[in-house]
C-alpha cells in the first residue's frame, strides 16, 4: 500500500458525510466506487483517491474541490499545465515567499513586531502595529478568497 491519506482529508470527508447525513455506503454509491473501498480510504488504509473520486466526492459532499485537494497534499489536474510554465513556477515561487512572510507575521503579535522592528519603522511614526493588523487581515481575507468558508 502507498502511504495513506491524510488526517486532514480523511477527517474532512468525515465531518462533511455526517453533515449531509449519508453513510459510508450512501456516500460510495453516489459516487459510484465500492464501500470497501472508500472505508478503507476514511481508515487510513487506502492511500488518497483518483482525482475523478476527489471530484464526485467534493461534489456529492458539496465541499470546496480545491479545499478537498489541499486537505489531500494534491494539486487538482488542471493547475498542473499551468504549473508546468516559467510564468507558472514563478508565480508559484512568489506565493511561496509570500506564504512564508504571512506565517512570520501570523507568529507574534503586533505588539511584539513593533516593539523588535521599531528602529525601521521609526520614520513611519509608530504604525508598524497597524500594518502587522492590516498584513493578517489582507492573509486571513486572501485564505477566505481561495478556500471559502469551507475550511
């Protein structure tokens, strides 16, 4: 067996199926595999499905598809053509950096960022605290964005 799907994807069809009230057999049918199988993926003993199972079941748990596949560690099929550009692997390197400074930023609060980056702030009069407030909003607005409030 390959290495398992995630926690995260299999916790997500588990909350997601028990909303819709379906059981694991409801679920299989609708999507069209067997219950087996799909058990064995919400065990943790299959790995992670096709990306045509990904997408029946995003749509028959009514979850967001690219919410599914980021749970799963999966890029959906058609970012991978875009990807697979200079243009792509640029952008894709710049939501990096991005991402990385979104995290040091989301590490301490405003108060502490302001208090260690006062010095280079001094010239902008004490309103490094409000741009560690605007910097989180602009990062939680932009997750809302590409997840929805699915996640």
């Amino acid at each position: 067996m390959s290495e398992p799907a995630p926690e995260a994807f299999r916790a997500l069809l588990a909350e997601a199926r028990q909303k819709r009230g379906l059981t694991w057999g409801d679920l299989a049918a609708q999507i069209g595999i067997h219950r087996d199988y799909l058990l064995a993926i919400a065990d943790g003993q299959e790995r992670i499905p096709s990306n045509r199972v990904m997408g029946a079941l995003a749509r028959a748990l009514e979850l967001n598809r690219d919410a599914l596949f980021a749970a799963a560690g999966r890029v959906p099929p058609e970012l991978y053509e875009a990807a697979a550009t200079a243009e792509g692997i640029g952008l894709l390197r710049e939501f990096c950096r991005r991402r990385e400074v979104a995290a040091d930023v989301q590490a301490i609060t405003p108060e502490e960022f302001a208090r260690r980056e006062a010095p280079n702030w001094a010239h902008l009069q004490g309103s490094a605290v409000d741009h560690v407030r605007a910097q989180r909003e602009s990062v939680e607005g932009t997750r809302h964005a590409v997840v929805g409030d699915q996640a």
